[in-house]
C-alpha cells in the first residue's frame, strides 16, 4: 500500500507492506509452512511441536491442518486471546504456560523427548528465515529500489529474511530493525556484538517479546542489518493508532513497530521508506482502548 496521508504527515514516501491481510493476519504462515514443507515423510507422522505468543502459533496450527500434520503449541498464559483462538482452532493440542515462572524453550524440549516430536522454531531456522524474508522480495518487486525498510524485531527471523532480500534486491536500501524499548535487547546485542537478553519483556508489542535473538538471526543481522533501534510505548501506540486513522489498516502493536520508529524520530523520514506491517492481530479491548 501506497499514498496514504501518512506522506504527507511524514514528509516522505512510505510504502506499506501489509502482512496483516496474509493467512493467520500476519507474516508467520511464510516460515511455518516453509519449513514444514521440508519435514520428512517421518518427521511429518510424528507431528511438530513449537512455543509462541500468538502468530507463529497459529501458523504451525494451520499449515499442521492443511498438510496432516499433529501440531502441539507451547503458549503462554498472557497471550492476546485472538491470536489463542486462532491457535486452537487448527491446532493438535495448545498447552498454556505461566511465562513469570517457566521457559516455553524447557517445555518444549520436554515434550520432544518424551513424544518424538520435530520442533518448528519461531525464528532461528534456515527454512523460517526464508519464508519470513519473501515478503521483503515480494514488496520490492512491487516498489523497486527503496531508501530504508523497517522491520519489526522480536527473535530476528523476519528482519534477518528482510535484510537477504534487500541484499539481493535493492543493495542500497537501509534495512532496520525496531523493537520495544522494554525488549532492547537487539538493540544492545548489536552494539555489543554478543547476543544479550531482556528476562520477560512487558511491553504492549506482544509479538516482540522473545528475551533474545537468535544465533543464527544474529550472525545474519550482523553482516546485512544496517542499524537497530528501539521505541517508547506511546510512540507504538501512536502508531497503531495512526495505522488505522490515516491507513485506515488493523495492526497488531508490534506490526506498527516500522512507522513508531518514524513517529518519534528514531529514524528520519526521508526518501522512499518501506514498513513492515508483520500482523494485525489485536485483541478488541486493546484496540478500543488505544484508539481512544
């Protein structure tokens, strides 16, 4: 999507890449159905099992459903409820957890053992990392060469994908994570050259709130990623909320991540920027209450 009012509040061209209208209202399905496309024939009888917030959830429910696959989904508690129901309807099997005093990663480890089971990783897997980056290739064959794209960072699977797509595509374009500053941890992994950790992020970007990158998302974001920045709250509420006045676009907190880095200056609006809106996941009451 492209001129909005967003422009020319901006003073810049924006380009929206809307991963909110994908399968399951966001950019996960890529990489779920990727890398379940390359299971084997006995990896896919003894089903797959991952841990998730919401989106990367629902869309290891849905591919399991449309390729006859057992999916068990490792949730916590606290996850926005459209994206649980989205999750159990296609889903094996949810197990819920409370994140305060247990690791989805122990969990799920647990259950391999004991079932079998071939685990989906949220981000840190070739096969997801290429899923997730076909929607930068595909907003670039749409736009051509572009500025600056910004992208969403929780675990890196979805801005280590981007950034191999700009390489290939638009060498020039500078490829740039946001995150919440409550989850900062991309932001101080890249400026330390070490993977850091935030232990249980609160901030209103659910899908951000993974404690650390990835080792294989970290080591592509080093060699490709252009810069890493976080921020505040009210600028990602901001621009949900603007996302929905001037776009008139249903995105979830972290899919606004992209233009919240423009709204409060963490990024300059200039020349031909592109966004990754990555879902559009959001609970009613949550919208409500930010819209007002």
């Amino acid at each position: 999507m492209s001129a909005t009012p967003l422009d020319d509040e901006l003073g810049c061209e924006l380009f929206l890449k809307c991963e909110n209208l994908q399968r399951i209202n966001a950019f996960k399905f890529r990489g779920a159905w990727n890398a379940m496309n390359h299971l084997s024939p006995q990896a896919r009888s003894r089903g797959v099992i991952t841990h998730s917030s919401g989106n990367h959830a629902q869309a290891v429910a849905l591919s399991g459903h449309l390729l006859g696959v057992k999916t068990t989904i490792v949730m916590p508690d606290n996850a926005p409820r459209v994206k649980r129901a989205g999750t159990e309807r296609y889903a094996t099997q949810v197990i819920g957890y409370d994140p305060k005093t247990a690791k989805r990663e122990a969990i799920s480890r647990d259950l391999m053992e004991q079932h079998g089971y071939t685990l989906i990783p949220p981000f840190n897997d070739p096969h997801v990392i290429a899923g997730q980056g076909t929607s930068a290739l595909e907003l670039f064959e749409s736009t051509g060469p572009l500025d600056a794209l910004l992208v969403p960072l929780g675990g890196g699977g979805l801005l280590s994908g981007c950034a191999i797509s700009a390489s290939a595509l638009s060498p020039q374009c500078k490829v740039i994570g946001v995150e919440p500053d409550a989850g900062d941890d991309g932001v101080r992994s890249f400026r330390s050259g070490r993977i850091e950790r935030v232990e249980n992020p609160q901030t209103i970007a659910d899908g951000t709130r993974t404690e650390a990158l990835g080792e294989l998302t970290f080591e592509i974001i080093r060699e490709k990623v252009a810069d890493i920045v976080s921020v505040p709250e009210s600028a990602i509420v901001s621009a949900t909320k603007a996302l929905f006045a001037s776009a008139r676009l249903v995105v979830e907190p972290s899919g606004a991540l992209g233009l919240a880095a423009l709204l409060c200056g963490a990024v300059p609006a200039r020349g031909r920027i592109g966004i990754l809106l990555s879902g559009g996941n959001i609970d009613l009451e949550v919208m409500q209450e930010i819209l007002n």
